[in-house]
C-alpha cells in the first residue's frame, strides 16, 4: 500500500508539473501579450509604454516573443522536436527569456531528455529570482525537483 501510495504521489505531482504550471504560465504569457505596447515602444519600471530608446533592441524582443508563441503553438499541436527549436531561437535572441527556458525544459523532459529540462528550469529560475519573481522562481524549482524524483524512480 505504501509503494501504491509513493506512486500516485509522483504521478500526481508530475500530472501537476506538467499540467497546472504550464496553464499558469500561459495565461502570463498571454496576459503580457494583451498588454503589449505599440510598435516601437517598450514598458518602463512603472509599467507604462514609452518609445524605446533601442529600437533594434524592441525588435528583436518582438522577434523572440513571435519565436515563443510559435513554440507553444506547436506543443500544443503534438510537434515536440520543432516546439524545441523555436524556443531555442527565442533564447537566442533573448538570453533573459524565463519563460522560453521553462518551456523547452519541460518539452526536453516530456521528449526523454529530463537532465537537460532540468538546466532549462535552473536558468528559467534563475532569471525570475533575479527578476524579483521569487513565487515563479519557486514554482520552477518545485518542477525541476519533480523531474528529479521522477528520474530516480525510473519514469523518466
């Protein structure tokens, strides 16, 4: 009974790993899409939108944000490999990109790769902390230590 009750508590926590902090980081994601600024403009530390004073630098931004949405459509639509490859392009273009690093963690992850997941999560929590995103920080290292179980008892 105990070893049926440790392995429902891992499903379960890898169901919630890779179910319910994927939907909350969605909705983030989209709700910083809704609230986009216009075309040539960044948001400020007050959170309001202001002309970049990088121009190149709110491309590229745009462009790594585009490479991210592209991935997540993909995810969704089963195409693991080239869901990888997008958010691989939107960290290139934006190293500071947390979300795409969790995102290709927990694609790796699902795709048999768990140790390299678990360094996507690391630098995920790592830019939220220093961020000042202490909960997603938290919830990321709460990911990666699932994965960590779910490697040394043999599911992944």
């Amino acid at each position: 009974m105990k070893l049926v009750t440790k392995h429902l508590s891992i499903i379960f926590g890898v169901c919630s790993a890779f179910i319910i902090f994927p939907i909350i980081l969605d909705s983030v994601a989209k709700a910083q899409e809704q609230s986009a600024c216009p075309s040539g403009q960044v948001r400020d530390s007050n959170g309001l939108c202001s002309p970049s004073s990088q121009g190149q630098n709110s491309g590229t931004m745009a462009s790594a944000q585009e490479f991210f949405r592209s991935g997540r459509k993909l995810a969704k639509q089963g195409q693991s490999q080239e869901a990888i490859g997008e958010y691989t392009r939107a960290i290139e273009l934006d190293p500071n990109y947390a979300e795409a690093y969790f995102y290709r963690g927990n694609t790796l992850a699902l795709e048999g790769q768990p140790q390299k997941g678990i360094e996507d999560f690391q630098k995920a929590a790592t830019i939220f902390t220093s961020r000042g995103e202490s909960e997603k920080a938290q919830a990321v290292h709460q990911h990666e230590e699932i994965i960590r179980r779910g490697i040394k008892e043999g599911e992944f």
